[in-house]
C-alpha cells in the first residue's frame, strides 16, 4: 500500500520565505513544523493506495493537463484549521489563483471519482500546511507576523507517495501532470 495524494510544490524560494515567516510567529514554539521540502498545496488525499491501482489513477489523471493552462498564485496570510482560537495546523492561503485552484481540485474530484475515490464533502481551501500544533489547545496569534506574499506558477500537478521512514516521511512524485492546454 502507498499513501498518496494529489498536490502541488511551489518554487523553492517561495517554501524557504513561508517557513522562515512561520518560525517568526511569536506563538512559532507550540507547532511543529512541516519541513521546507515538504509544504505543498494538497488537492486531493487519496489515502492508502494498493500499488496495483497507481496505474488507474494515473491513467484517471491524464485528461487534466489538456484542460488547463499554466497560472499564477500569491501566497496571502496565516490562518489555522479549525479555527485561530483552537489552532490544530498552522497554514498560509492563496489569494491570487484560488479559484483556479478549486477548479482544478474539482476537475481531480471528478476524474477520480469512478476510480473508486469518494468525493470530497467539505469545499476546498486552497493552503499551504505549515505546521500541526504540539498540544491540543493552541491558539494562533497573527498580527504581529504576516508571511511575505509570494507569487509563482503551477504549471501542472503531481501524483505523490508519502512514505514513513526513521527520519520522518519521505514525499515521492510517482507521476507529473502538465498543463498544457493553448
């Protein structure tokens, strides 16, 4: 079995400054932080995947990249699942592109859906996770910090494994979808 979701990796530089932005929140030591190489943009968790149907959904995927032509986002400020007063993951969202983002994570719904993949039930929030909280009751205070706004291109999507391992979890892209729609 493979964990796996469908997610986006923005530029390098654009993890680095989110998650040096983070680790300046004065409330930065109640979370754990997710390391720079591993922020993304999830649009579809798929969860534990039996190795024989990672051919299906990428065969599923293929059709997304014709419909979509590269775009742009800009990072916008820190937030908190399920709420600023009782903050469990620590995010920045997406302001400029966010709703191309919901379009392309419906249009994953959708492809994925007779491949046996339930549909998601909440609406999508485009984010970046940046940390989950060490306790249970933290509360999120962001005045003081706002992340640099970032901007960059998504370009495509990517099909990706999450492997547990003694240094924590390891991400690797099983398949890239471009888009590639002109």
């Amino acid at each position: 079995m493979a964990r796996t979701f469908v997610g986006i990796f923005p530029p390098q530089d654009v993890r680095e400054a989110l998650f040096r932005a983070a680790q300046d929140l004065r409330t930065s030591g109640d979370f754990r932080f997710v390391s720079q190489e591993k922020i993304h943009l999830t649009l579809k968790f798929l969860g534990d995947v039996a190795e024989e149907d990672l051919d299906t959904i990428e065969k599923a995927l293929q059709p997304i990249g014709e419909g979509h032509d590269p775009f742009e986002v800009s990072t916008s400020g820190f937030g908190a699942f399920p709420s600023e007063k009782k903050a469990r993951i620590l995010w920045t969202g997406i302001e400029q592109g966010s709703e191309h983002l919901r379009t392309v994570a419906e249009e994953v719904d959708n492809l994925l859906a007779p491949a046996g993949f339930e549909r998601e039930k909440r609406p999508y929030v485009p984010h970046l996770t940046l940390g989950r909280a060490r306790a249970r009751r933290t509360e999120l205070d962001t005045p003081e910090t706002s992340p640099p706004t970032r901007h960059f291109t998504v370009s495509g999507i990517d099909l990706v494994k999450s492997a547990p391992g003694k240094n924590g979890v390891t991400y690797s892209v099983l398949a890239t979808f471009p888009f590639t729609a002109r």
